[in-house]
C-alpha cells in the first residue's frame, strides 16, 4: 500500500513539475520586470550623475541588496567617490555587497558580478524634458544582477569563492566607477579577484538570437566550461570571444590581468535614445539567463583554481609576442604612373585577396604580412593593361586604441610590398615575362585601419617603386588605392 501511493506521489510531482517550474520562473520574470520598471521610470530622470534620480536609484539597489541577504562589505553597501567628468568633480557612488564563500582554501578569493546603473540622465528640448530611461542599458543588468544575489544568497553552501556585487556609478562617462573600485586598495586586492562578469544590456535575448559572453576566452578553460553549461541550461550562447570588451566595466578589471566577460545580448534595444524603455525588454530571455548565470557562477566558485588564459597573461605582458592570422581582400583602382611625363594613366579595377599574419610586438605595435593574389592594372593605349600577380605586402601597425585581444582597435600602418607577376595582358597581346616585361616590382603601403569584433577596415595605398616597363628610357611604376576588408581568426 506504501509502495502505491509513493508511485502515486512520484507521478503527481511528474505531472505538475512543468507547472512548478513555470510558476517559478513567472515569480522571476515580474521581479525582474518591477526592477527595470522602477529604475527605467521618469522619476529616476535617467539616472544621470547629479541628478535627484540617481540617488533614488543608489537607494533602490542598496535596499534590494539588503533584501536579497547580502552583506555590507564595511560599514554599509555604498563606495563613495569623487568622480571627475569633464572640468568638473561630482559625487558617485558604487554599490556593494556580498556573499562570503564556504570553502576554507579559497573563500579569499572573490568572483565579482557587476552591473553599472547610471545612464545618460535627461535633455530639454522644444520646452520639455526628455528622459533617457535606460531600461536595456542598463536597469536589465542590474535587475539580473538583484536576482542573482537573491538566488545565490539561499543557497549559501553552495559557494566556494565570496561573491562580490556591485552596481557601478559612472560607466557611461568613461568607466569610472569600476576604474575606482579596482583602483581602490581599501576593498579588495585585485590579486584576490579570479573573475569578473560586467552584465550590460541583457534585455534583449529573443531578439538576438543569444547572449554574448565577450572575453570568456581570457579565463583558462572559460569557453568549454560556457558551452557545456550553456548546453545543459539550455541557452544559447551566441559569442563567447577571448577579446576584451572595452565599452564596458569588464575593461578595468581585465587592465590589471583579472579574466573578465562582458555578458551582453546586443544593441538591438533603443540604444541611447528615450526610447529605451522598460515595456520593450524580454524578461523570459532575463530570467534564463539569471538562471544561467547562476549556475555558472556556482559552478566557478568551488573551481580548484581560476587561472587567467596563456594568451590573455601575454596580453597584459608589454614585450609579449602574440600570432595572429586570418582572410583579407583588397578592392580598388590602380594605375600606371610615369614619373617623366606630364600625365598618368587612368585608373582600372583593381583587387587582392588572401592571407594574412600579425605578430603583436607588445601592447602598441604588430607586424601584418600577407599573403596575396593581386590583380593589378592600368587602362593603356592598348585598351586595359592587366597583370595577375602575387604580392607579400609587410607593414608595421601602431595601436592609437585597443590593443591585442581587445573589442575594437585602430592603426595606422605603413610598409613595403614585393610582387611577383606571372600573367598578364595588354589588350588582346598576352604580357612576356620570359625576358620583356620584368616579373618582380616592389613599392610602399600605407594606411589606416580598423578592427572591430575581429572584423577588419581598412584604407590601403600602395605605390610602386621600381620600373615595370619594357621600354627603353621610359620609366613606369604603379600605383593602387583600396578599401581593405579582413577577418581575423
């Protein structure tokens, strides 16, 4: 009789398990939901740095902290500092608190789970106010980041490594409140931080298709690690990167060699405009990525050991050396030059595509050398001089922003070229390499590029400087301008 009614019992939760869950996770969504209400709401003014707004939201968070039964980490859950913006100084404020960790051996060891709750404030135009609520950037991150202190904080046993919240101030004016933080001896060494996750626009998971976890590749291991949980968790991660995200608080932590992941589902929301508001999110998408998060952040607490990946360690390394490689092609015009004449030629479709390697020498500089079929040519009096060819262009680049590994960079660059001809035409007469036209030419590039999520831009300009004709005492050289596009492995 016993044994019937627990197989009666069993069958019952089977049945009303999915309800249980749905019910659950319905309870996640409107608080997550009434979190990004509130901080998205005209009364918080856009929670711009000296407004009443944010201080009211500082208030909400450190209540909500509270709340969800984390620590203070001192005598409240406020960092207070003096930031400065512009020529002027203005109070700001991170939130912190905390959950310490079970085991002995690494509870000195923190993962930090972050968010920054200012936003852009308000503007007056046409005689009215206009709020920039924020509600994807970023009340959704500092909503996920509440509930994920709710969660992890009842289930304290299940923590390795202490847990360190905070909802940072002055993100939007250059990173400052997390450039403050780390900067600031008093709370933490940055030697005891093993991870950081900056949560940034997580509100618009469907509509991505995914969420992002940008630079998991700079903890060891922290891509596998992603992908199986992602794999049981069902959710789809979309990118999971080893560059560093540097638009957001992961940056300062990953300055000082600490791994750190931008967790992000795009920029489809309203960007930066008043339209960002609160009714446009996808809590669902919110919820499972809490739950997500939460896993993960269980799972990586009683890791052994959380170590920075070898190529991020050779990041932070300024003598480090760093290969790099990927496809490029070069689209263009190209002409034939005549140094001794009044006049050039006119210009002719032009293109390249191939290969191409960067060794990073430090931080600031890298050699590019590619590999590269080249179709080069003039118009001539003949119709369309063509040549197909093989060029090894070679160019040192210098970092004005970013540097390896890093979201976006930018470089200008410059260098020589060698390129081999072994087919060609002049209109319909076929080019003679064997001993009329020379096969080999060399000349300069030059240019400015950009990198963006591993995505190559670039102007190139090349000129020719040795003599490519085959007539006596007449000197010819060529000369190519390109819009370059690359993709760098």
């Amino acid at each position: 009789m016993k044994d019937y009614k627990a197989v009666l019992l069993y069958l019952l939760l089977i049945i009303q398990f999915p309800t249980l869950v749905c019910a659950r996770d319905v309870l996640l969504n409107d608080r997550l939901k009434a979190h990004v209400s509130f901080l998205a709401s005209d009364s918080l003014e856009g929670r711009g740095l000296g407004t009443d707004g944010k201080i009211l939201a500082k208030q909400y968070i450190a209540g909500q902290f509270q709340a969800a039964g984390l620590k203070p980490f001192g005598e409240d859950f406020f960092h207070h500092m003096s930031l400065m913006v512009g020529v002027a100084r203005i109070p700001g404020t991170n939130i912190i608190g905390y959950l310490p960790g079970n085991d002995p051996e690494i509870s000195d060891e923190f993962i930090v789970i972050g968010a920054h709750y200012d936003h852009l404030g308000y503007v007056y135009g046409m005689g009215e106010r206009v709020v920039f609520p924020g509600a994807d950037d970023n009340a959704s991150g500092v909503a996920v980041v509440i509930e994920l202190a709710r969660l992890l904080s009842q289930k304290p046993e299940a923590l390795g490594r202490s847990i360190l919240f905070i909802a940072f101030d002055g993100e939007e004016s250059g990173l400052l409140g997390a450039r403050e933080f780390i900067g600031d001896r008093g709370f933490v060494e940055p030697a005891h931080v093993k991870l950081m996750f900056s949560l940034d626009m997580v509100g618009m998971y469907k509509a991505n298709n995914g969420v992002n976890l940008l630079g998991m590749g700079t903890l060891n291991n922290g891509i596998a690690i992603a992908n199986q949980l992602a794999g049981q968790e069902g959710v789809r991660l979309r990118r999971t990167t080893r560059d560093i995200a540097v638009r957001t608080d992961s940056k300062p932590f990953a300055d000082v060699g600490i791994p750190a992941v931008h967790v992000f589902t795009g920029s489809k929301s309203p960007y930066h405009k008043p339209e960002d508001t609160y009714d446009l999110l996808d809590y669902d998408g919110m919820a499972d990525i809490t739950l997500f998060m939460q896993s993960f952040t269980e799972e990586l607490s009683v890791k052994p050991e959380l170590l920075p990946s070898r190529q991020f360690v050779r990041m932070q390394n300024p003598r480090a050396l760093l290969l790099d490689g990927g496809f490029i092609t070069h689209i263009g015009s190209a002409n034939h030059i005549f140094p001794d004449e009044f006049y050039d030629a006119n210009a002719a479709f032009a293109f390249g595509a191939g290969i191409f390697l960067q060794l990073h020498l430090g931080n600031r500089y890298f050699l590019q050398s590619e590999v590269l079929y080249d179709l080069n040519g003039s118009q001539s009096a003949e119709g369309v001089f063509r040549r197909h060819s093989l060029t090894l262009p070679l160019n040192l680049n210098y970092h004005l922003t970013g540097g390896p590994g890093e979201f976006l960079r930018a470089y200008p660059f410059a260098g020589g070229y060698y390129r081999y001809s072994f087919s060609g035409s002049d209109g319909d007469t076929r080019l003679d390499f064997d001993g009329v036209h020379p096969t080999g030419e060399w000349g300069f590039n030059a240019g400015f590029g950009m990198e963006i999520m591993r995505f190559m831009i670039a102007y190139t300009w090349r000129i020719g400087l040795s003599d490519i004709s085959s007539q006596q005492g007449r000197t010819t050289r060529t000369k190519g301008y390109y819009f370059t596009l690359g993709y760098r492995f």
